[in-house]
C-alpha cells in the first residue's frame, strides 16, 4: 500500500491557509485510494423550514481547519492508519428532487465501489435515502442510527414522497433497513399525532429521546445503542439540529432541549468497534450560524465518526 497522505502541517502552513479541503486532507484525485472518503452533497431542495444547508458542505469544511492528527479520547490518530481524502462534492440538480435522488445515488455508488466508505456532508436530510440505497447495495439490509431532533418517518410533505421528513420511512420501504437494528438518539419535540410514534415504531425504529439525558447517563445509554444496532453493518446519519440551538444555531428546523455537543461525541465514541458502513452530517445552515458554533461542532462530529472508523477499533466485514 502507498505511503498514507495526511493532513498538510500547521507548523509549515498556518490553519487558516492552505489547502481547502476537509480537515486540510488530500484530494481523492492525490491519492491511489481512500479507506474513506469525504464528500460534499450541497442540496436543500426537500427542506420544509428555513433552507440554506446546500452551504453545509463548505461552511464545515472550513470549520474543520482547526481539527488536529490526534484524538486523545480514543487514544488514536485517525488519519495515520487510514487513507482519508475530500472528494469534492457531487453536483446535484437543485430543481428536480428525483433527479438530484438519482445523482446521490450513482455518484456514492462510484465512490465507494472500491470498498470505500463514505462521509457524506450535507445538504438537507432528503439525501439520506439515496445513500442508504447505495450502501444498502454493497452491505445488504443495515442497522441505522440516527442522530436528530425530529423522527423522519413521516410519510409526506405537500403529497411530495421524497422531501428531509421522509427519507427512512422511505428506506424502510424499500427494505433497505434491517428493522430489528435501528435507532433514533435525540428525539424530541412537539409530534404532528401521538400515531406518529405507532408508526415509526412499525417501520423498525427504536428511540432514545433527548429528555432520557435527564434521568440517565450518557454511559449507560451508550450500552442500549450498542446493544440495539449489534454485529451487522451500520449507517450513521447525524442532522446537526440533534444538538440544542445553543450549541448549533446554524440549522433549518431549531428545537429547544437538545443534546450538548459533549454528549453527542460521546455517543460517537461508542461505536468504537462496531461496523460502520458510512455516515452523513446533515442540515448545517450556514446563515444562521454566527461565530461558526454549528460548523465547528459538525466538524468535530465527522472527526469522531472517521476516528471511530479508524481500522484498530473497527470490527472485520
């Protein structure tokens, strides 16, 4: 295997110069091959509330100038065992949500045909689906989780099928998920009916709402994801608006009583050993993230979620 390309040094070239990619890493066109791959998806089109995130992918690389080569939490540096490299972004059609779905899903399909997983960074939630298609390809039926405020299962917006409120009712539809295997962390919030909950429970999903933080700890949540998404393959979607406002303003679809930044790493961290797939972060709305709070803490989330990809903590295929 070729020499491992890692970030450019900050002692040589100052963080705020230099190369523009994620995390100042190679670009995939530098490297012979990527273990993971970042990649940008700048759509909002399927947004219900405020738009703005097809600046998501941007606006987060360039908080994550500040990331550095060590994460001292896991005891590892994950971008020395593993060839990680910014794929640019796959342009997609703004005005047709069918066919940006369709463009989503043959360009991760190109991407990861060699075996390489994907961080996507977003865009709106609708992208989801079309990268559980693509993933759901290679690995078969997939345990999810997911990180948001709201559930996502809704069936429809306006009569529209494919919009940011409906992506894993649509996986599931599909049989892209493995029902016995996914989970939403976060949720909370005022529901459209109490059935909502009926229904999402019957396409698969089991929840751990923000309010449980209140009465457990992190620890022992951890366990119960741990234990719900097992063995087999997991995707991870991560909509930034899991966190409270306070900790990340810049999103579409704001809702009071959220996580703390510090409580979603540690979730990300204890996937270590368990078998990811891929993953997105999602809706990062740059408008409304003064002082860039939202895009640093997505940065950080990508970095943990590469971390814990990292070949010493995964599990084998």
């Amino acid at each position: 295997m070729a020499d491992i390309l890692g970030p450019e040094d900050s002692s040589r070239v100052p963080r705020f110069a230099g190369t523009p990619t994620f995390a100042r890493l190679p670009r995939l066109d530098q490297v012979s091959h990527a273990d993971i791959a970042v990649v940008g998806v700048p759509f909002d089109s399927g947004v219900s509330y405020r738009p703005g995130a097809r600046f998501g992918p941007a606006h987060i690389r360039a908080a994550s100038k500040l990331l550095r080569p060590f994460n001292p939490a896991l005891g590892l540096a994950p971008f020395a065992h593993q060839q990680v490299a910014d794929a640019g972004d796959i342009a997609v059609n703004p005005f047709d949500i069918d066919a940006a779905i369709t463009e989503v899903q043959a360009g991760a399909g190109d991407l990861s045909s060699g075996g390489t997983r994907l961080l996507t960074l977003g865009g709106d939630h609708t992208i989801a689906l079309p990268l559980l298609r693509a993933a759901a390809s290679a690995h078969g039926p997939i345990g999810v989780l997911h990180f948001d405020a709201h559930l996502d299962t809704w069936d429809t917006y306006f009569g529209a099928p494919y919009t940011h409120g409906t992506p894993f009712r649509r996986a599931s539809e599909e049989g892209l998920l493995d029902p016995e295997r996914c989970l939403h962390v976060g949720i909370r919030g005022p529901l459209y009916a109490a059935d909502d909950l009926v229904q999402d429970g019957a396409l698969g999903f089991q929840i751990i709402t923000a309010d449980s933080l209140l009465t457990l700890p992190v620890s022992t949540l951890v366990e119960r994801m741990r234990a719900r998404l097992g063995s087999g393959p997991i995707y991870v979607s991560v909509d930034i608006d899991v966190l409270d406002p306070g900790f990340a303003p810049g999103t579409g679809t704001p809702e009071a009583g959220g996580l703390a930044s510090r409580e979603l790493l540690a979730f990300l961290r204890g996937l270590a050993g368990l078998r990811l797939v891929g993953a997105d972060i999602v809706e990062v709305a740059p408008a409304y993230d003064h002082a860039e709070i939202t895009g640093i803490a997505a940065a950080r989330v990508a970095y943990e979620l590469i971390s814990v990809m990292a070949p010493q903590l995964m599990a084998p295929s």
